[in-house]
C-alpha cells in the first residue's frame, strides 16, 4: 500500500511538473466530445452559411477561447471577425444555396482567439477549420437537418482543444492565431476575407494549417493517420510527421483537396497552407447523416493529441515552411 501510494504521489507531482513545462498535456475525450454534442446539436440546425445559427456556433467558439485565455487579435475588440455577404458575394460573382431567400443585409461571422508569442519579429502560426455547415433543407426527407458532425465541428474542436492545449503551456515564441471561419461552404467567404482583413499582416503569417473532417479515419491511410492535403507541394507535412503529427501523403490527388477547403484562400495569398483531414470521401459527407452517431471519437481524439507537440514545437522554433518548386498555386487550379 505505502508503495503503491509512494508512485501514486510521484506520479502526481511528475504529471504536474510535466504540465507545468508544457508536457504531456492530455487531450481529454470528454472535452472533444462535448465540443461536438453542441455545434452538431439539432439545435443548431446544421449551422447554416450566414444565419443566426452559424452567429451562435461562431459565439460558442469566442466565448470559449475566452475561457481558454486567448486574447483578442491585435485589432480587434472581441472574439468576432464579420463580414457582408451579399456585397462580397455579389463582388465575386457568387450566387449559391439559400442566400437569395433571406431579406437584409446578411453577415458572416469568423471566430478569433489569439496566443501571442514572446517575440514579435518570429511570425504567427494560423490554425484553422470551418464552423458552418449546411443548415436544413426541408424538401429532404426525414431527417431535414444537417449536423455537419464531421464537416466541419470536427475541426472546429480540433482547433479549440490545440488552443485549449497551447493556452495552458510555457508561453511560445511565435504568436498563434486560432479562428473558426463562416461561411465556407458558400465558396470559403470567411477565409477569404480573412485574408484580406488579417490582424496581423499576411506577410507574418509563417504557415496555416486547416483541419477538416478529422472525426473519420480514412481506409486508405495507416491506423491513425490523418491525409495532408498538398504534401508535396511543401515541406510543412513531412517535417510535421516528423515531429510526431498523425499525417501522410493525401491518396486522392485527383480530388484536388488542397484546393478545396480554407487553406487555398490562403494558399492563393501566398501562404504555406494545407488541410489535415480525416476521411477525404466519407460516405457521409455532406449528408443528414453526418451526425455524433458516425463521428470516431477515439480517432478524432487521438488525431488531435497527436498535433499538441507539433505545434507547440512549431510555434517554438525558427523553421519557416517554404513551398517545394511549383508547389504554390498561381491562382485557381
Ligand atoms: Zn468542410
């Protein structure tokens, strides 16, 4: 018994002395799973590109980088970037889904927290994801609402709980940018104007990663491993892995996932951005059924805790992703 309590006692005071360093952080299940539970809720009602259900899932994300201890990002006030949509929309020639039903100025609505970093001369890591989804259509049957479990809460809970994770650790070098965009699913209108209304220049941005629908493993990869989209294009994948990260070489190129999701906002303003992603062609997607039932939990868990060291690691050290040659897209591919 006295032994027993003797390691009990030591391995309290090493996983706080741990902790206190940064190390060994758990990503805990119940945490990913609660993210999930409310922005995937029927309750919010597949949080649809700029509605009032996507301002309230963009709310829940602020308020909980908040409690994280993010601050606000230089330039702003709070934990919400917004935009107009229709004006923007109609600036880019896009016209698309439910949006010529609503009356009104129509806004969308991006999530900010902010970790800055002991040295302003050493650039800003950005994390991503996407947190609206595709709302409801009632002339599907059943089942009118779409949870976007997966596309994209999954990444949305991947981004609070490496906040979450960052936030608790030693303070790092560089400054991380956490943000949860609107509206990417009318054409990536919140990345967009994100990167064209940045709180810190473009040009101090080192790299972006986004995360997208990381609640599936895809049968494709090896146990446990999430596909990086674009991976030959830079060097930011492979060095990753390296340094512990649950990522591989993207299997579908022909699906040019790369060019698919919010990275390419960026990618397209020259930064080194790619989309970690679970199962690039799960049969859910975009689907009523993308729902808490067919999320893999313990997958999505373990793809986030595998991404902690990494990053902190990343936002510690002077390694600055370069694209490979031909790797930066010249414009829409
Ligand atoms: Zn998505």
């Amino acid at each position: 018994m006295q032994v027993l309590k003797r390691i009990v006692v030591a391995a309290v005071l090493v996983g706080g002395f741990a902790q206190a360093w940064g190390q060994a952080w758990v990503v805990r299940p119940e945490w990913v799973a609660a993210h999930e539970v409310f922005l995937s809720s029927d309750a919010l009602g597949g949080r649809g590109s700029a509605t009032r259900m996507e301002e309230i899932a963009a709310n829940y994300v602020a308020s909980e980088f908040e409690a994280y201890g993010l601050k606000t990002a230089p330039g702003l006030s709070g934990y919400l970037q917004s935009a107009d949509v229709e004006q923007y929309m109609a600036q880019n020639g896009r016209q698309r889904v439910r949006l010529a039903e609503k009356p009104g100025k129509i806004k969308t609505f991006n999530a900010i927290g902010y970790l800055p970093g002991s040295d302003p001369a050493a650039g800003t890591i950005l994390l991503t994801a996407h947190l609206d989804h595709l709302g409801t259509d009632p002339n599907e049957p059943g089942d009118a609402i779409y949870n976007g479990a997966n596309d994209d809460a999954s990444g949305t809970t991947a981004v609070l709980e490496l906040a979450h994770a960052l936030a608790a650790g030693p303070q790092l070098k560089r400054s991380v940018l956490f943000v949860c965009y609107g509206s990417e699913e009318l054409g990536g209108l919140g990345s967009t104007y994100f990167g064209k209304h940045p709180p810190v220049p473009l040009k101090e941005i080192v790299t972006n990663v986004e995360f997208e629908m990381i609640g599936a493993q895809d049968p494709k990869m090896a146990k446990g491993v999430m596909l990086f989209s674009g991976w030959e294009r830079s060097n930011l994948g492979p060095t990753l892995k390296e340094h512990g990260a649950l990522v591989g070489p993207d299997p579908y190129p022909e699906q040019h996932f790369f060019q698919r999701s919010d990275n390419f906002s960026l990618a397209l303003m020259g930064v080194v951005a790619h989309t970690a992603a679970g199962w690039g062609l799960v049969p859910t997607y975009h689907k009523a059924n993308d729902d808490m039932q067919h999320l893999d939990l313990p997958y999505m868990t373990a793809a986030i805790q595998s991404l902690v060291e990494p990053m902190r690691w990343l936002a510690s050290s002077d390694f600055v992703p370069a694209w490979n040659k031909g790797g930066q897209p010249k414009g829409r591919e």
